[in-house]
C-alpha cells in the first residue's frame, strides 16, 4: 500500500501481470482511504527480530507523530503506555503470542504530550508452534471510553437514585414481561422478575390490578396514569404509576414505567383527613370531660393508637384525673388511676414542664409498667396530659409523633375556649346576679327611705308598725309582711300587710310548738331567722305545708330590739325562692334596727307628752354601774338629776351628793366604766348638796328608764341600790314596761303604782314648746341646766360646757341661742298680757 512503510505482498504465482497489479493497487487505496476514514491505524509485528515491519502513517498520527519515526518498535510502544497500564499491558501482549489473539484497552502517552485511550487488536501466526508475526490495528477509543464513563457514571447515579427514594423505574416487552428493574421494592428479588410477568410473582387480585393500566397503555398505544393500591407481603402499598409506549423505529416495541411509592403520603393524607374530621369534633365539645374523650377517640382513629387516655387537672384536688381510658390501655397496664404530684414523674414531668415525653427520654421507667414498650406523653399547656402507649418498641415514629402533637394542640386550643367561655359564662353569671342583687337592693332601698319618711311622720307604735308592713308589701314588692310581739309564751300579730293573711290563723305562734313559723324562732332565739327555699326543707311542719299552699317560698324574720328591749319579730314572706340574698337580708336587719330606734323614740315621746300618766315606784337592788359601786364605796347616797347621750355609748349623768366625792369620783374612774368627773358647785337650790358631772359607760339607770319608755322623776343611788320613781304614759303596759327594766336590772321589784296627771308641766305647757327643737339644741340646752350654766354665778362657763359636749364654744352659743329663741316664741308668741 502507498500509504504503508515496507515491502510490498507477492503472490504464489509468479510475476503480477500489469492488469493484476492496478488492481491491487486500486483496492489498497480504498483500503487505506477506508482506515484513515476510521481513524485506524495499522500495523505489523515481526516477531523473530522484535521490530515493527509495516505500520501506516494514522497509527503514528495515534502517537503523535506528525511525521514518521526513523523506526518503531515494542519498546517504543511499551513506552508510551500509561504508567499504570504498561504491567497489564505487558501480560496481555504475552498472552496474545501464546493464544494467537490480542484484544487491549490502554492509556498513551502520545508525543506531543496529550493522554489518550488506544484499543488494539491483533491475530499472531505460528510456525511449527512458534509465533512468528503479529498484525493488527489501533484506533482511538478516548471518547467511547469517555461517553462509557458518563454511562457508567449515569447508571449509577440511577441506581443509587432509585435505591434512595421512592420511585421504581422497570421496562416491559409486549408480552409484559420485565427486562429491567430498578429500585423494585423490598419484597421483590429484582434478578428473578426479569422475565416474568406480575401475574407469575403477584396473587391474583394485586396482579390484575396493576397489569391493567400497562394493557391500556399498550393496547391505545398512549402513555396512562393512575393510582393503584395492592397487598404486598410486608403491607399495603400504593403507587402513582405511568406508563407509556417505548418504540424503536415508530414500533411498540414494549413498556417504559415509573412507579411513585406513595405509600406513607397517601396514609398521611387519610390521618389528615381523619385528623380534621376528628378536630371539627374536638372543637365542637362544651365541656373539658368531651373534648376529652373526643381527643381520645381521635387518636384511635387518626393515629391508629389503641392505648390512649386523657389526664385532665382537677383543680380542687390538685390531680391529672383520667379522662376516658382506652380498653386498650387497661389491657396494657390494668386500672388507670389519678395521679397526684407524689405519683407518675414522666405524667407530671410533661405536665409541669410543657414538654412531650417519651419512654426513651425519661430518666428511668418513671412509674410506667414493664408492660408498656413505648409511650408518649404531649402535654396540654395547664389543661393536662394526652398520654400514648404501646407494648412494643419504637412504636411511635416521628411522623406519629408530628400528627400526635397537631392533635394535642387542636385539644389544647378547644379546652382553651371552653376554659374561656366557662370564665365568661361565669362572669356574666356573676354580672347577672350582681344587677339582681343590685335591683333588689336598689327595691329595698326604695321601701327603707319610703318606711323612713312613713317612720319621721309616724307619732305612735301603731302607726310605726303598719306604715313598716304595708310598705314592704306596696305594689308587689314582697308578698306579706307582719310585726308582732312577744305575748307569755306565744307571738301576737300587731300588724300585717300583703296577700293571704289568713296564713297567721293557720299557723302556731306558740314558743314551745315544734316546727312553728320562722317568726316564732327568731322570737325564741333572738337570730334572723332565714330560710331560702320553703320547698327543698321537709315538709312535715304544718307552717311549711301552709306556706306552700299560700305561695311562699322563702321567708325571713328578724328580731326588733333596742338597746336590750325586745320590740317584738318583723317577719317577712315572698313567693320567689332564695328572694333574701345576703344584701337584702342585712338591710333587713337594719331596718329592724331603725323601727326598733323608731319605736323607743314614740314611746319616749309618749312618755314625756302625756298629761294622764301611771306612776310607778322601784325598788332596784344590786344596781352594778359605775355609780352604784361609787355610791357603795363612798357611803354616800347620790341624786340623780338628769342624763344627756354622749356618744359612742357613754352617757353623761349629773347628780348631787351631800359629801365631797373628789378622791372617790378619782378612783371609780380608774377601777369602773367611769371616763371622767367635774365637780359642778353646790348651794342654789340644792342646800348643801355637791353638783357632779361624771361620763360613764354602759347602761344607767336614767338611760334604762328612758330606752323602756318612762321619765324618771326621782332616781336615788345608795349602798349599791337604788329608789326610783318614774312616769309612764296611760297607755303602756306596765308588765312590760318592768320587764325591760328587769333586761338591764334584773333584781328591779315594783313597789307602788297608780294613776295620775303629769304634776310639773304648768299651764302654759313648756313642754310643748321643747317639742319645737332639734334634738341637737334639746341636748345643748338639757346640759347647760344641769351644769349649772344657767346658774348665778355660774358652776360653767359656755366654754367648759362647750367641751363636755365635744364642740367649740361658737356652735355651743349658736345651739343654745337658737334654742332658747324657739323655746321663747312658743312661750310668749300670742302672749298679749302686760308686765
């Protein structure tokens, strides 16, 4: 060949005819035009003297040469081998002259320094065994050897891809038979399927249901897609699979597939949606025991849990109670039981420190039983804990985990608004009970300020107590309302307004009946007597049958006392339950206060304005006061002359006596109620008597005498007794009269009494005139006189007085001007007689 080094071939016969030459000529041309097209280069081994005999010039283009060596050789060759590759190579080329083939892949390093991939492949002859000459070709492989490598490279990037995630890759023939699988699923062995359709590896029903969609691909000759869902050994899967036509020269030649493991997608999906739906039911519940349950009954449901229980705070008892316990649970570790703070540490560890807790995270067991393998324990913020348990480990991925916390949130986020709407509930409750309480008292009020003014105008007992119960009962406001007092053994109605009075002709007013009315009992007992609801007390009293036939269902009655005089009981009825709340029955009681003050002011009134009066005579022994011990210890007798109030309980006496009280006045207020004395003077209409002003505690005689309705005329204090002698309006009961008496003194004996006209009012009737005054210029004008201010010279002065009385000398003038300026116009007023 023209493009060869070396000496042309021969033939066996002979000389070539110049025609057969041509020939050859013209075909070594295409031969050569063919290998340089293919850039192969060739060459020819002689053996024997180890030397390249022929080589074309595109094998020293593969080398890098530009231009042909001088000569070439195996050495030559072996050193532009790749290091790495000259020992293989070697081997191989040893083989080669053994065997008769040679077939090599190597590295060169060519001569104009570039690396490259060669493949050779030869044949060698033998002679008699021995080989004798190798021929052979090179070409350059550098880029297959590189396309090989992104192949190989490629390929296992797929591999490792489909190893790695949840897609399977697979091609089928027309038959639908696998002849390549990548990333198959565990419970297939990917070299036995090649070959095999999935009716020959699958039951029946899994293989029908996922060879249909590769008989619609194949039979419409379009790619389909569809979810399919089947049984495998390990479980239920479930794939997005598509498959589509693979063609080769626009013929089906069979299937490409690809397979989407959406197993635990599509099982998340189904726990979301049971999720919600079990959220809208959680959400829904209006107590903390529902939500509870509901949230138990999802996490069977949603989570697939079958040992769940909800531990709720129970406030009163400070416990996470249990809520709803699953069968499940109790199957696992038997009665589930409170937990107090002393009990589960892994139960209070979740709950005090708002963290979930596993089995694996707790120190220890923690309280839990050997018997719970896993278990998880999702707090509830202050609500309490969503406990999770299973008998077998690891039980609870992460993925559980994750939904398990979602539903804790969505139960924390409902007991919330259920704690919250409790709050409000109880608030506006509370709102409501408030304004009721408000209204009745507002209604309470209004008949105290109305009872106040009926009371100011009111000028006897009578009056007094029918102004004060048919007041109560105007317009509705309560349904009945009656005054009695205290008569032997039994209450006698005075007065009474309202509906069906007939109820006290039904009733027993005895004190010694059992079950009476509740008058009766505060009569007896000296209390209110309150009772809410008439209906929930037994009913075996007659009053309570009476009651309830007559309406009434709750009833209140308190005592009317005095200073220690019983006025008598103020009983008052309704016919709404629990009508008294606690407001209503303490304005009650102080309107029983006022018409008991209101009652002692008439009847002291009455006592000082009646001309026909009785007069009565005591006799009181053991008379325990401040004077009467003073009285004792001086030896002295003493005149009382009158008694002014002097607030905050005291009271401000004046009396006389014939010898000097000044160190025994000095020691009776350090030993007795005594708070101070004044020596007032003696002489001017007293003789030789000494005029004291002393203030005193407690109760006195004058005092004792005025509150039960009398006005002393003589009040005389010796050797721990006392004589007295009083007035008492005709009208007053005198056995009553002695027996408020006897409250304060009970060794008081009735000496005298009889009939008889007011003896010290003169004709033209002062008394009237004092009438005419507040009680304040009363007070002011009452101790003026009896400190002798009004005496010549004066045992006072206006300032001195001014102090006993607690007022500066300038409101003293003013009250007692005044007062003398109304005492005076009634007195002189019309007064038409001369000098």
């Amino acid at each position: 060949m023209s493009g060869f080094d070396g000496p042309a071939n021969s033939t066996d016969g002979g000389e070539e005819t110049a025609g057969a030459g041509a020939e050859r000529g013209d075909v070594r041309s295409r031969i050569e035009l063919a290998l340089d097209a293919g850039a192969i280069g060739v060459w020819e081994f002689d053996v024997g003297d180890d030397t390249v005999s022929v080589r074309s010039p595109q094998h020293d283009r593969l080398f890098g040469y530009d231009e042909p060596p001088d000569a070439w050789s195996v050495e030559r060759f072996f050193d532009h081998l790749h290091p790495e590759d000259r020992e293989r190579v070697e081997e191989s080329f040893e083989a080669a002259l053994a065997s008769g083939e040679w077939s090599c892949e190597f590295r060169i390093q060519r001569a104009d320094g570039d690396q490259r991939w060669l493949a050779a492949d030869g044949a060698v002859s033998h002679d008699d065994g021995t080989p004798r000459r190798a021929v052979g070709i090179v070409r350059d492989v550098t880029d297959r050897r590189r396309l090989d490598r992104d192949l190989r490279t490629e390929r296992e990037h797929l591999r490792v891809a489909l190893e790695n995630s949840p897609f399977t890759a697979f091609r089928l023939d027309t038959d639908l038979r696998y002849t390549w699988i990548g990333g198959a699923h565990d419970d297939f062995d990917s070299d036995a399927v090649i070959g095999k359709r999935d009716d020959e590896v699958l039951p029946p029903e899994p293989a029908e249901r996922i060879m249909g969609p590769k008989r619609r691909a194949l039979e419409a000759d379009e790619a389909v897609r569809e979810v399919v869902t089947y049984e495998l050994p390990s479980g239920s899967v479930t794939y997005d699979l598509t498959v589509e036509p693979l063609r080769e020269d626009g013929e089906v030649i069979g299937l490409t597939c690809a397979a989407l493991d959406i197993t635990e997608r599509t099982r998340l999906e189904r726990t979301l949606v049971r999720l919600h739906e079990a959220s809208r039911d959680i959400v829904a519940a209006a107590t903390p025991t529902a939500a509870a349950e509901r949230i138990v009954d999802a996490a069977v449901g949603a989570l697939g849990v079958d040992a769940a229980v909800v531990y709720l705070l129970d406030q009163a008892d400070n416990v996470l109670r249990p809520v709803a316990p699953t069968d499940g649970l109790r199957d696992l570790r038997g009665e589930v039981a409170p937990e107090p703070p002393g009990g589960s540490p892994i139960v209070w560890r979740a709950f005090a420190n708002d963290e979930t807790v596993s089995l694996g995270e707790s120190a220890g067991r923690g309280g839990v039983p050997d018997s719970v393998e896993s278990g998880l324990w999702i707090p509830l913020a202050d609500h309490g804990v969503l406990a999770l348990a299973a008998g077998e480990r690891e039980a609870f991925d992460e993925e559980t985990r994750r939904v398990a916390e979602h539903l804790a949130a969505t139960a924390e986020a409902t007991l919330d608004r259920i704690a919250r709407e409790a709050a409000v509930e109880a608030r506006e409750r509370q709102l409501a009970e408030q304004n009721r309480r408000l209204e009745g008292l507002g209604r309470i009020n209004d008949i105290i300020r109305e009872i106040d003014r009926e009371l100011v105008r009111a000028t006897s007992v009578e009056e007094i107590e029918a102004a004060v119960c048919e007041r109560l009962t105007r317009e509705g406001r309560f349904a009945f309302a009656w005054f009695g007092e205290r008569d032997g053994e039994g209450v006698t109605p005075r007065a009474w307004a309202g509906d069906r009075a007939d109820y006290l002709d039904d009733v027993s007013l005895e004190l010694s009946a059992d079950g009476g009315d509740p008058a009766v009992e505060s009569v007896a007992s000296g209390d209110v007597t309150h009772v809410a609801d008439v209906v929930e007390t037994a009913r075996a009293d007659r009053w309570r049958r009476t009651a309830l036939a007559c309406g009434y269902r709750s009833i209140i009655a308190t005592p009317v006392r005095y200073d220690g005089v019983d006025y008598g009981v103020l009983a008052v009825y309704d016919h709404e339950a629990d009508a008294f709340g606690p407001l209503t029955r303490d304005v009650l009681a102080e309107l029983s206060d006022t018409v008991a003050r209101a009652l002692n002011a008439a009847e002291t009134r009455l006592a000082l304005g009646s001309d026909a009066v009785v007069e009565v005579e005591l006799d009181i022994r053991a008379v325990d006061t401040a004077l009467g011990r003073l009285a004792t210890e001086a030896d002295t007798r003493l005149d009382v002359h009158g008694a002014v109030p002097a607030g905050e309980g005291a009271t401000q006496v004046f009396f006389s006596s014939e010898d000097d009280l000044e160190a025994a006045l000095g020691d009776a207020v350090a030993s007795t109620s005594m708070q101070s004395f004044e020596r007032l003077g003696s002489g001017s209409g007293f003789g030789d008597r000494t005029r004291y002003e002393v203030t005193v505690g407690g109760v006195t005689i004058p005092t004792a005498l005025a509150r039960s309705g009398a006005r002393a005329r003589r009040v005389r204090i010796d050797d721990g007794g006392a004589t007295v002698a009083a007035e008492l309006p005709r009208s007053a009961d005198v056995r009553e009269f002695l027996g408020r008496v006897k409250i304060a003194f009970p060794e008081t004996e009735l000496v005298a009494r009889h009939d008889g006209e007011r003896l010290d009012r003169p004709a033209s009737d002062p008394t009237e005139a004092l009438e005419g005054l507040t009680d304040r210029q009363r007070e002011v004008l009452r101790t003026a006189y009896l400190s002798g201010y009004f005496e010549r010279p004066r045992d006072r002065t206006g300032e001195e007085v001014a102090e006993s009385l607690g007022i500066s000398q300038s409101t003293f003038n003013g009250h007692l001007r005044r007062a003398e300026q109304t005492l005076y116009a009634r007195i002189f007023d019309g007064d038409s007689s001369v000098g």
